[in-house]
C-alpha cells in the first residue's frame, strides 16, 4: 500500500470524500486501487486529460483551494 500521508493532508482526504460522497475509508482504498488520482496542480490535471467542458473519463473531480485536483474515474 502507498503511503498517502505524504502527499494528502487528512484535511484534503475528509473533504474530497465529503465532495465525492464517500466515507474516508472508501476514499483510501480508490486512492489505492487507482482510481482516484490526485494531481498536484491544475496544470497537470490538463496535461493528462486536456482543457475540455466534460471529462467522459471520469466521474467526478474537484480541485481544492491550494491547486490540489483529485479525479474519479468512471466505473467507480
């Protein structure tokens, strides 16, 4: 298992899971299967899936306050 607290905040965790609807336990385990990333700047949220109204891809994605974009894909 990854270890996630170097790169998530337990505040970042609580929140994305509130936006996503799930319990931080859920958000866990998708961050460790892969499918939910997070990206450390907007910037390489577009790199990844380019600059479009909708994402087909993905379920969901949010970005925080500090620049923090974490996605879901679909299938989840």
């Amino acid at each position: 298992m990854k270890n996630f607290a170097e790169d998530i905040h337990i505040g970042e965790l609580i929140a994305v899971s509130n936006v996503f609807q799930l319990n931080t336990f859920q958000m866990l385990k998708l961050l460790e299967n892969g499918s939910v990333e997070v990206f450390e700047t907007k910037e390489e949220f577009f790199e990844k899936y380019g600059e479009k109204e909708t994402y087909d891809e993905l379920l969901d994605w949010c970005e925080l306050n500090n620049g923090k974009v974490f996605t879901k894909k679909n299938g989840v």
